[in-house]
C-alpha cells in the first residue's frame, strides 16, 4: 500500500547510501525509508533539469498541454492507491485523502490547459516595424513544498513548471513523500521527457543552500512557514533570482449580525478541524458581533467537541494526528501562553491520548490582543473565537497581523460586503463560503503572506519571463 521511495533523477529512479524514516503520525510506526540525496544527486539532478528543459521548452504547448492530462488521467485512475499512502504518512482520513487525489489531478489539468494560453500581444508600431510581447519559459526552477498536503502541494508547484515549459527539481516534504512520487510515477508513465521532472529529499536547508545559488535555477519556488520562506528569499536575492512564496496565514472570519449564525458556527467548526487545521488558508481568529457572540460561540464549540478524532483509516474518523510530533509543544505553548493571559478554554487544549500526534480540537473564547496565538499562526486544531462591536473594530482585528492570505466574512448585507470585499488585506476573500481557492482562481498572500500566485490565469506568470522583440526591417 505504501510505495518504495527513491530519487527520481534524470528518469532514473535511485536509492542513496543514508536515509530517513517515514513515521505513521496516528500510529508512531515506521512505514518506509526515504533516501536523502547527496551533493552528487543534486549535481546530477541540475544537469538533468538543464537537459530536460532544452527539450521541453521547444516542446510544443498542445503536447504539454497531452502530456499532463495524460499524467492527471493516471492519478484519477490511482486514487485509491494515492489516497491509502497519503493517509498513511499524513493521517489524514481517507476521505479527505481522496479529495486531495482529485484536487491535484484538477490542478494539474487546470494548468495543462493553461500551457495553451500564455498568450504574447502584438503592440501598434510604425510601417517597416513590429513591436511584439513574448513569454518565454523562465528556466529551470527549484521548488520546495510541504508536508500538509502531500498531493495537492506538489501538484501546484510541478504543474505550473512544466505546463509554462520550464523543468524542475522538487525537494518535496520528507514527512509526506508518497504523494509527490506517485505524481512522478504518473509523468514517468504519461511519457515526459528525461529530466524534465525530478525529485529529491533529504536535508531542506542543505538542498535549499545548494541548489538556489546555482546559475541555471531561474525560480525558487516555496510553500511553508514565512520565517524560511524570507530565509529563502534572502538567498534568492543575492542571484537575483525571482521567486514564488506562498507563506503563512493567520485567516481572520468577520461574523456579521445579519449572518444564519449557527449555519456559520457549524460550517467554521467542521472546516477549522479539516486537516487538523493544517492548512494556510485555515479559518483561525474569529470576530463575531456582540449581538450573536453567545449563539455563534457556543453552537462552535458543541460542533467542536463532537469531531471525531481518531486514525484517518478508520470510518468515521473526521480529524487525524498532527502530522508531525514537534507541533505538539508548539500547540501547548500558545494555549498555555493564552490562558496565562486570561483567555478561556471552552475546549480542548491539550495533547489527545499517548499515541500518536494527536491534539484536541480546540477553542480559546476571550482572548486578549497580548497572547502570542493573535500573532502567531498556530497551523493546527486551534480557533480564537472574540466578540467585536462593529464592523470598523472586525476590520481592523482582521487587518492586525503580518499576514494576508485568506479571509472569510458571514454576512448578506451589500454595504458590508463591499466594505469586506475593499479593506480586508489579504490574497483570498470568501464571503459566506469557507472555501479559499479552486484551480481556476488565482491563490496567494499579501504582507508576510508571500509573493506571486499559482492557479487561475495568473497562475503560470512567475515561470515565465516576458520579452520584447522590436523588428525593424532594412
Ligand atoms: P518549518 O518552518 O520548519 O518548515 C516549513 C516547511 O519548510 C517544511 O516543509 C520544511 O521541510 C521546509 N523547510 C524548512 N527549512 C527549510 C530550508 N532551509 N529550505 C527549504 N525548505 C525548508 O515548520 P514546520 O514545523 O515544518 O511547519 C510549521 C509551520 O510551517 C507552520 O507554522 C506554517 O506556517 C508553515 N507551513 C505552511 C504551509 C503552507 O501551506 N503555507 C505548509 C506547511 C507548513
């Protein structure tokens, strides 16, 4: 159920003299072993991505566009296979697993069809001259992504690469391994070229100081915690090489008065705890007015503590293990810092049973601006639920972090909502939907949140770099 691990380097699959282990997060078991790659893998691995792109960039945009969906075919037929893996080394439950499978696959056919469009324009000049605007491919790209979701996170990172005709080198998460290769299990299958794809794990700092100082990498693409992706950026920076940060987020929900209170507290309690709220676009600090506080509050927290939290493989289960044991502590530390300074604790808090990385879902009611969690994203099972007088005082809560990368609002009010739709700094806004993106819509932060957007037809714009031809004939 759970498959053999290796490098994939230059459409060749490879083993390496030291590996890591791949823990069960629900059970502590270990499920396989991941090679880490050496500096000779990497080295290989660039040389292979400088080969594939050669190849792939002259590579008509119509077979790409074939290439991928073929790819993304192969996945919806692996669902199930996928899905088991994923729960596996994640914790997910099997469900939410299965969607993610989908997810992946529609963003890899989301950007196929991208890979059409990348349209240059033409701009009026004088007779005997042409002025014409033409996206080329930026190179080859190296790309990082995390651990929460094993499928969808390299999905993005790999679909936007090679739908615009770049290649790339993924250093995927070394929690969550499966999902990352099976999808190149599935381009290995759908024909893609040597080198166009590879994929790596090992030590992220050591990669990551490796390969983005090399010449040929023209893009660094990130998704995970602000602190490495500004890290990241740095490093970037200094060999002007662009990058692609999907950070941290802190997502504030405005509950308006006018709101179906419990339909909203319902819907904010189920979709805090998917993933064990491991999620960027997670809905965390809740404002709720003071005249539906109590109703909001409550009804909250009884959808809360009725979350069945267990291991993902088993029916009925609605919330794994975090997926990693150090963000137990880091869990405790921000309840214990917000209870020392006055907040309430209508539920959880604490680490669930000795086995496994689980944490009680959990909310803290009353929390003042002066705890760390009204900062400081807790990427867990944990919701701030406060009252506010007014839509000015939402706003500005809303408003008062870093970060910017989704918000949510509860209301049917028309002023209110283009109050929201205006003022909110964040990349996502959902009003009366805790849905933050799809395929189609363009995704990313503002603020600490990052730079630059994957999906929609924004999405292949930082793998591709914009020429100018001025043709004047003789
Ligand atoms: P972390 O900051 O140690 O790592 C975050 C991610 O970055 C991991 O995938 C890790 O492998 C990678 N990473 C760490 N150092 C790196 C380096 N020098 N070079 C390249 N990659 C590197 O935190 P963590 O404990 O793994 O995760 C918790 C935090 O990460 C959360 O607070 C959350 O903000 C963030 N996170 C965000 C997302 C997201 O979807 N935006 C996903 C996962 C984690």
């Amino acid at each position: 159920m759970y498959p053999d691990l290796k490098l994939y380097v230059g459409g060749e699959w490879r083993k390496s003299s030291e590996d890591l282990p791949v823990i069960n997060p629900a059970t502590e078991d270990e499920i396989g072993r991941l090679p880490k790659a050496s500096r000779r893998d990497l080295d290989d691995a660039l040389a292979a991505a400088v080969e594939g792109f050669a190849i792939w960039r002259k590579t008509a945009p119509r077979e790409r566009c074939n290439v991928i969906r073929r790819a993304a075919a192969l996945m919806r037929e692996r669902q199930e296979e996928i899905a088991r893996a994923i729960t596996l080394e994640h914790g997910k439950p099997l469900p939410q697993a299965r969607l993610e499978v989908i997810r992946g696959a529609e963003f890899f056919e989301w950007d196929a069809g991208e890979a059409m469009r990348t349209y240059g324009r033409v701009i009026p000049s004088k007779h005997g001259e042409s002025f014409t605007v033409h996206h080329q491919p930026v190179g080859v790209v190296a790309a990082f992504s995390p651990w929460n979701f094993p499928m969808s996170q390299p999905a993005r990172k790999i679909g936007g690469a090679l739908a615009a005709g770049c290649s790339i080198i993924l250093k995927a998460a070394e929690e969550t391994p499966a999902g990352a290769v099976h999808i190149v299990r599935a381009f290995e299958d759908a024909g893609l070229p040597k080198g166009v794809l590879n994929l790596v794990f090992g030590d992220p700092a050591e990669i990551s100081g490796y390969l983005i100082p090399q010449e040929p990498v023209r893009l660094v693409a990130f998704t995970g915690s602000t602190a490495v992706g500004r890290h990241l950026t740095t490093m970037a920076s200094e060999h002007m090489t662009p990058v692609l940060m999907e950070l941290g987020g802190h997502a504030p929900v405005i509950v308006c008065e006018d709101t179906d209170v419990v339909k909203a507290a319902i819907s904010g309690a189920v979709r805090k705890y998917r993933n064990a709220g491991q999620v960027c676009t997670s809905p965390t600090r809740f404002f709720v007015h003071d005249s539906v506080y109590e109703e909001f509050r409550d009804n909250f927290v009884r959808r809360a503590v009725e979350t069945v939290v267990g291991n993902g493989m088993e029916d009925g289960v609605e919330m794994g293990p975090l997926a990693n044991d150090r963000r137990i502590p880091a869990l405790s530390a921000l309840v214990e810092d917000a209870r020392a300074k006055g907040a309430e604790i209508l539920a959880g808090g604490e680490r669930h049973g000795n086995k496994g990385y689980f944490f009680q879902p959990t909310v803290l009611a009353d929390v003042p601006d002066t705890a760390r969690v009204m900062q400081e994203e807790p990427f867990g099972p944990l919701a701030v639920i406060n009252p506010v007088s007014s839509l000015d005082a939402a706003i500005e809560q809303a408003n008062s972090v870093p970060y910017g990368l989704a918000g949510y609002a509860f209301s049917n009010r028309a002023d209110y909502i283009a109050r929201l739709a205006e003022e909110v700094q964040v990349g996502n806004l959902s009003i009366n939907t805790l849905e933050a993106s799809m395929p189609e819509t363009p995704f990313g932060g503002v603020k600490s949140s990052g730079y630059g957007r994957e999906g929609g037809s924004e999405g292949l714009d930082n793998y591709m770099a914009i020429k100018h031809v001025w043709h004047s004939s003789q």
